[in-house]
C-alpha cells in the first residue's frame, strides 16, 4: 500500500513538472514578441507581375530596410512585404547585395505602424542561445532556440554556425535576437532535416553599400530589380557615368531617374536625362532636353559645366541628323553655349571644342584661334599644333605659317631628348607624313618627299603600299623619275593590284620606256578589257610603236567608254 502510493505521489508530481515546463516553454517574452513585428513575408514578382518566389525577411532601422534571402530576387522586377499585421508594402530599391551570404537589403516606405529592429553592435558568443523569430504570418507559432556552436569571422563581420531542431525548413531571411529581443544575425538557407544550421551578422547585411563600381560586381549584374543610388555624391558621379556605357537605354532611365531622386541639386542627372531624350526621341526630345538642361543650369554651382554640355550634344544631335536644327538648336547655339562656358572658366577642353564646332561651320580662321588658345595652354599638345594647322591651310593663311604649326606638332609629339640626338620618335611619324602631304598639296614636292624619307625612317618595315603609291606620285611631280619607279615597284609587291601596274606603265611612258609599259598593259588588257585608261595606255603603245590600226582599235573603245583624253590621242596619231 505504502508502495503504491510512493508510485502515485512520483508519477503525480512528474506530471505537474511536465505541464509547468510545457507552460513555461510556450510562454514569450515580450521583448521577443515585439520582436516578431518586425517580421515580414516576402513575394517577388516577375515583369509580367507572375509570383515568382516567396519567404521571410526582417525590417531594420528607422529610414525603411528590409533584410532577406538573396535568392528571392533572381530574375523579379518587383516585390512587396507583408508585416505581421497583414499590411503589405512596395519594395523599392536594392540597398546592399550578396549572393554568396545570401542577403540583399532593400528600401521600404515605414509609416506609423511600421516596426523594425535596430542593428545594434551585439556579437553572440559560443554556447549562446539565440531565438529564431517564428514567420509573420504565423501568430502563435512559437519560434525555436538555437545554440551557437562556432563564431567565425568575415568581412569584420560574424559568421555563426548554430545547433538545434527548428520546426521549418523555410528559414532563409529569418531573423535571429537574443534573449532582449535584439536582432543578431540572418539565416541562412538549409536543407530539410539539417541540425547544423547557419548565420550571417545582421551587421553585414545592413554594412553592403553600393559604390560606384558596383555594376561590375556579380551580385548585382544578376539583379533585374532597380538598385540604389551610392550615398555618397561622388560615388553616385561615378555610377552614373558607368551606367551609360553598361546599361540598355531603359535600364540605364531608371539610373538616371534614381539619380535626379536622390539628388535633385546635382546637375549630372538632368543633363543625363537630357541626353536620353535626344537619342531616344528626336526632335520631340529637343524640347525635353532643353527643359532637363535649364533645370541643370538652374542647380549647378559650376555653370560652364552645363553650358558645355549643351554645346557637345547640339553639336552630337546635328551631326547625327541635320535636319533636327531649329531656332533653339543649331550650331550657331552650341558655339554660344560653349563661349559662355569660356567666359566663367577658359579651360582648353572648352577651346579645343569651341575649335571642333567652328570648322564643321566652316568658320576657319576663328577655329585656328580657338586651337591655338589650347596650343598655349597646359594641355598644348602636337594634337592641338595640327588642328590649328588644319584649320589655318582652310582659312587659307601662307605657307610659311601653316608648316610652322605642323612644324610644332612634330615637336610636340617628339621628346625633348630625342629631338636634341636629332632622332624621332613613332609617335611624331603622323604629324611628319601629314606635314609632307602639305607641302605637296602646297607644289613643295621635294620638300614633302624629304618628310617622307623621314618617315620611312622611322616607320620602316610598316610602311604599307599605300605610303609607297603616295611617294611616287610626290616623286614624279617633283620629276624624281628613278625613285618614283623604284616606289611604285615597292608598292606592287607588298600589294600587286591592278592599280599599281597601271601606275607603273603610266609612269614608264611618261620617261618614254614604252616598251616596259606595253609589257605590262598587255597582260592587264587580258584581264580588264573594259577599263578605259588601259584601252588608252595601250592603244598610244600601239601607235607610238606605229600600229595605227590596233591604236585605233584600242583608242576608239576607250572613246566609247568615256575616256575623253583617248580622242586627242585618235586624232593625233591614226588621222
């Protein structure tokens, strides 16, 4: 009896220390309770607006974050999350991203229900227990305890690797705080059954900035969802001007727009802007751009800036279609826009343009003055010397000053202790063969073949066959027979077109080697009996040689095929 009732009273107390222990298990604080309104469910949508994926994420900070699964986020274009009260709310824009931790971080509009969890400097320890916090939708789901078996390091931030049974699998995105309800870390994704478990410093998630290269990073090239700004001003400079060159035209829109958002007092964006409108829409984006562009002259601190750029893209937009010019925008207004651009700040980019466009409006003399500006300046360079000559031959200035400036670019182009050896150097090879080619268009033949020796000289082996064409023909105007045959023989055998062969029997006949001539006009008459200065070529052969009646053969279907030189010849010799 007395046994019994030992048995009795044991089971009877073992029961009561089950049901306080199953009390005490199901009992929340309320630091942990308010906890869990920070929660939020997660729903990705794709361009067409179909549910591509869903999960769990945690709000964060007082300016409207949300913490959650990276994954989530491939290939959507919009997402919304949905509070434990059930209220749900657009996600904007990515703040920070990492797939390989699985964690992007995004913006969200808070209002007065909005709750969130601060990222506080709170590092858990080995043997620590932290609470996963249970879903937002589940209001009575109890959530589950963790135990923290390891903390590593990465990126000065934590890595946990933790130990328990929780009752999902779902838990990337997930939330976990200590015992006062203070968020430590996010989980990461597990496999059904798994009892180690991971977690990645919520510090982390809220430290991911985006810079100004972050277009180059994975992370963020996999990700269809706008993205933005960098924080900091310069850093967002940057990310625009990588933007345009990376990014399809509507992409790279809603750069732009995220730009004039976040920094309305920046110039950049609306001259950005403006430059989308006009490629995109024409002359119905003129008047667009002039908007966006005095808004940017209305917001800039530098206004030379902004006076530039209308000059570069009137100037751009003309080229590309001439017929978009109006009162508003021609080139007379991109010249103005950049004058007032020099006005505030003379800098050589601003001359070096102001030259560009006054040679596309033919005014010469001013675009020599404009390159010469940019001559005398820092940024004087062989460059600058050949415009200024370019345009100078066009204003038609004497000879004497347009080889000085040519002269100058060579220099320029040539180091000062390579000019002193009296050698030099590859990089002035262009100016020297476009001074030759000067002198030759100006009758100073022998002076022009002498720059293209020095060419050769310094070029050498690539020197091509044009080179080679182009100095016999300076040679023979400068009547230097001997080396123009020895060039236009260089010429055909790097290159042995029919060209070359006919300039070298023209050639031989102009030193009266008809013979050498024929030779060669025999064989080209084969293979191009329809070419009108061969006909002609060879029938003068024909009748110099005293074959009257194959020159006349010969001169007659040159005739009939437009050569007008071939009748004097007819008339002089077969008449």
């Amino acid at each position: 009896m007395t046994n019994s009732r030992s048995r009795y009273l044991l089971l009877t107390l073992c029961c009561a220390a089950l049901c306080l222990g199953t009390q005490a298990a199901n009992k929340i604080s309320k630091p942990l309770k308010e906890a869990h309104k920070a929660t939020c469910a997660v729903l990705t949508y794709d361009a067409q607006g179909s549910l591509l994926q869903s999960g769990q994420g945690i709000f964060i900070g007082e300016k409207g974050e949300v913490l959650t699964s990276y994954e989530l986020f491939r290939n959507a274009t919009s997402a919304v999350a949905i509070d434990a009260a059930g209220i749900s709310r657009p996600l904007n824009k990515v703040t920070g991203a990492n797939e390989l931790y699985n964690i992007i971080r995004l913006t969200v509009a808070p209002d007065k229900k909005w709750h969130s969890l601060p990222v506080d400097s709170i590092t858990a320890g080995e043997g620590e227990q932290l609470y996963l916090l249970p879903s937002s939708t589940a209001q009575k789901e109890i959530g589950t305890w963790l135990s923290v078996r390891r903390v590593e390091s990465t990126n000065g931030h934590s890595y946990y690797t933790l130990a328990g049974e929780p009752a999902v699998a779902d838990l990337a995105g997930r939330g976990l705080v200590d015992s006062e309800g203070r968020l430590v870390a996010v989980m990461q994704p597990t496999e059904t059954g798994d009892s180690i478990l991971y977690a990645i410093d919520a510090r982390y998630g809220a430290s991911l900035r985006i810079q100004a290269l972050t277009l180059n990073e994975p992370s963020y090239q996999q990700l269809a969802f706008p993205k933005a700004m960098p924080e900091d001003v310069e850093q967002a400079k940057v990310y625009l001007f990588v933007a345009a060159s990376q990014k399809d035209k509507e992409d790279y829109r809603q750069v732009v727009e995220s730009f004039i958002e976040q920094f309305p007092e920046e110039y950049e964006g609306y001259a950005s802007r403006a430059k989308l409108n006009l490629e995109q829409q024409g002359k119905e984006g003129v008047s667009l751009a002039m908007q966006d562009y005095e808004k940017a002259l209305a917001v800039a601190q530098n206004k030379d800036e902004v006076y530039f750029e209308i000059s570069k893209q009137i100037a751009t937009s003309l080229q590309l279609d001439s017929t978009a010019v109006s009162d508003d925008w021609n080139m007379d207004r991109a010249i103005d826009n950049v004058r007032q651009a020099i006005a505030i700040r003379p800098l050589p980019a601003y001359h070096r343009h102001l030259g560009e466009i006054l040679f596309i409006n033919r005014q010469y003399a001013e675009s020599r003055d404009a390159y010469l500006a940019v001559c005398h300046s820092d940024e004087g360079n062989e460059e600058s010397y050949y415009n200024a000559a370019v345009a100078s031959e066009q204003a038609g200035d004497s000879i004497a000053y347009i080889v000085a400036l040519m002269d100058s670019a060579v220099m320029k182009a040539s180091p000062s202790s390579a000019m002193m050896d009296g050698k030099h150097t590859f990089q002035s090879a262009p100016y020297i063969y476009q001074r030759a080619l000067l002198k030759a268009r100006k009758g100073m033949y022998r002076n022009a073949v002498a720059d293209l020796n020095l060419y050769e000289e310094i070029v050498g082996a690539s020197a091509t066959d044009q080179f080679y064409y182009i100095r016999e023909q300076v040679e023979t105007s400068a009547r230097m027979y001997q080396q123009a045959l020895d060039d236009i023989d260089r010429a055909i055998e790097i290159n042995p077109q029919p060209a070359y062969q006919l300039e070298k029997a023209t050639l031989n006949i102009r030193v009266n080697r008809v013979d050498d001539a024929f030779a060669i006009l025999k064989e080209l008459i084969v293979t191009y009996p329809e070419d009108p200065d061969c006909n002609r070529m060879i029938g003068y052969c024909f009748a110099v040689k005293g074959d009257k009646a194959k020159a006349r053969t010969y001169l007659e279907k040159a005739i009939s095929l437009g050569d007008e030189n071939a009748e004097n010849l007819l008339k002089h010799y077969c008449e």
